[in-house]
C-alpha cells in the first residue's frame, strides 16, 4: 500500500506543457518551513483541546469543549492528507510513520484504508465505477443508481438533498467503521499495526472521557465531539466534486481531472479552512503539489484551460453546496415519482 497518488499517470502531451511550466515555477518543490508551522499550530490546538478537557473536568460547560475538539481533529485529517500525499516529505517511510500517528493515533481512522481508497479516487473522479466516493451506499450520486431502491435507502435516496448534512454528524463514525472492516481483511497490509494504533486511540480517548466526566456528560461530548468532526470534514470534501460531470474513463488526464472537479473562491481563511481544498482543480492535477502553492498555480492552470478550451470550474463556497445538493435532489427524483 502506497502513499497516495505522487505523480499521475499516462498524462499526455497537453498535461506535460502545464506539468512544465507549473515545475519551472517552482510550485512542486516542498515548503518545510510552512508545514513546520503548520503541524506546530495543529499540534498546540489538539494539546490545547484536550488540556481543556481536563481544567474545565466533570462540567457541562464540555459540549462547548467538544465542539472545538471537533475542528481540530478535522484539521489534523486534513493535515493527514497533505502527508499521505507526500506534500510534507520526500520518503514513503517517513510519510506513512507520520500518517499512521495522526490517522490512526490521532483521530482513529486507518491511514492505510483511507489512502488505499483516497489513491482509487484520484485515480477516476467521479467515475461510477471506480470512484469509491460515489459508489452508491446510503446516499447515490448517479440517477441510475436509484432502481430498486426501497425501504430505510429509498427513504434517504428520495429525501437525500434534505438529509445530507444532517447525515455528515455520522460520518466520523462511518470512517471508523470502514477501518475496522478493512482492518479484517486479511490483504491489507500492517493491519495488525494499524490496528494496534487505533486502539490505543480508542482506548485514551473513552479512558479519558469516563474518568474526568460523569458518564451522561462523558455521551455528551462524544456525541458533540463526533458530530462536529463529521460536518466539518463533509463540508470541507462536498464542495470538491459533487454535481460535477461523471466521466466514462477515456478522457486524457488533463480533462479527466479538470472536468470532474470545482474550486471554491475565497481568501486565506478560506484556504486555512479547507486546507487548501478549495483549489481542488490544482489538487488534482497535481496532487503532490504543497498545499500553501495550489493557489499560486491556479492562474497558471486557469489560463491553460482557457487556451485549451476546457472549462475550469469555479464558485463560491455556499453556491458549491447549492450545486451538490441540486445534484442530490435531482438524483433522488425518479424515487419520488414512482410514489
């Protein structure tokens, strides 16, 4: 298993004259110095969070505790990201040591599940059948994916545009899930290391809980704690791909990235926000590439396009959830007709 995709493959001609000229700006080589200061503000925000815990102790003043614990552990995930990318270090042995502490130790979600899927994704975006981030689960993201949908699914698929942020409070949980099950799949590998380190995730985080909080406080800032990390991770991916074209796979690389993909505009908030997600286009293109130079690239990148003829898409934040949750409604409507 492999640190998510470092360079793309089969890229063509037209990739290569953007490849070179994002390479002779610079913008591919590594920014220590930023990351440096990055995983040290993380760093401090995850100690901060959990020395809160135990000052404020068995209080109801948690939740609010909680909440906070919720977008720092989203921001290590994203820093996660940057790593299994191979942004912040040049070796696979030293990305994937870091990676295991702060997926599985950190926050309690298999490194090793999530790059083996995450790496599936950048390959095909998008595509219906090979993209596991539109594979057709509790929610559906293809019309045809709503034959024969009945029952608990059917109900979610008709209403689905309505429920999907209030279906983001059980994402955290659905990616633990996920790591277990791909944990006990005999193929994976160093999976009982992975696993070991999710554990002692688990184990720290329910020990600290049930012994600085009473056990109805203890459910509540789990439940807070959990939720807000769900949202803010759905929030800060929806915007990235959702109600973007699916493609058929024969598109070269340039137009299968570009194509499927959508930039969110905004300043450096916006970017700290998203952990430089919002360039996504860039991201995809380059999915090595820091995150602190995406933006740097995005004129470079928005200019080929236009020469090339290829639509570079990009919005807003809040009309980016507009158009995923058009997507969504639209998709669920063959659903709501059949009623």
């Amino acid at each position: 298993m492999t640190s998510a995709i470092v360079r793309p493959r089969a890229a063509g001609s037209d990739f290569a004259v953007l490849n070179r000229r994002v390479t002779e700006a610079g913008l591919l080589e590594r920014r220590p110095a930023h990351y440096a200061v990055r995983m040290t503000a993380v760093a401090v925000m995850f100690a901060a969070a959990w020395a809160a815990v135990f000052l404020i102790g068995s209080s109801w003043w948690q939740p609010a505790v909680a909440v906070l614990m919720g977008v720092v552990f989203a921001q290590v995930a994203l820093l996660a990201h940057d790593v299994a990318h191979r942004q912040v270090f040049r070796t696979r042995r030293t990305s994937e040591l870091v990676g295991r502490m702060v997926g599985n130790v950190g926050i309690g979600m298999s490194y090793g599940w999530w790059v083996d899927k995450h790496t599936r994704h950048h390959n095909n975006p998008n595509h219906d059948d090979l993209d596991p981030d539109v594979q057709p689960e509790l929610l559906i993201w293809a019309t045809e994916s709503a034959v024969g949908r009945r029952g608990l699914k059917g109900f979610v698929n008709r209403h689905q545009a309505g429920l999907f942020f209030p279906l983001l409070t059980l994402l955290s949980i659905d990616l633990r899930i996920s790591s277990i099950k791909a944990l006990q799949r005999p193929g994976m590998k160093h999976r009982g290391l992975e696993a070991g380190l999710m554990a002692l995730h688990v184990v720290g985080y329910l020990s600290v809980l049930l012994v600085v909080l009473s056990p109805l406080q203890a459910l509540a800032f789990f439940v807070v704690h959990q939720a807000v990390f769900g949202v803010y991770l759905g929030m800060t991916f929806a915007p990235n791909h959702k109600g973007m074209p699916h493609p058929t796979g024969d598109e070269d690389y340039l137009r299968k990235q570009v194509l499927t993909s959508r930039n969110v505009t905004g300043g450096r908030l916006i970017d700290a926000a998203l952990g430089g997600l919002n360039h996504q286009i860039e991201h995809h293109l380059f999915p090595a590439m820091p995150a602190p130079n995406l933006r740097r690239a995005r004129p470079i990148v928005k200019a080929y396009c236009t020469d090339a003829g290829i639509p570079y898409e990009e919005t807003s934040l809040v009309d980016s959830y507009r158009q995923a949750l058009r997507h969504l409604h639209e998709v669920g409507a063959p659903l709501r007709s059949q009623r």
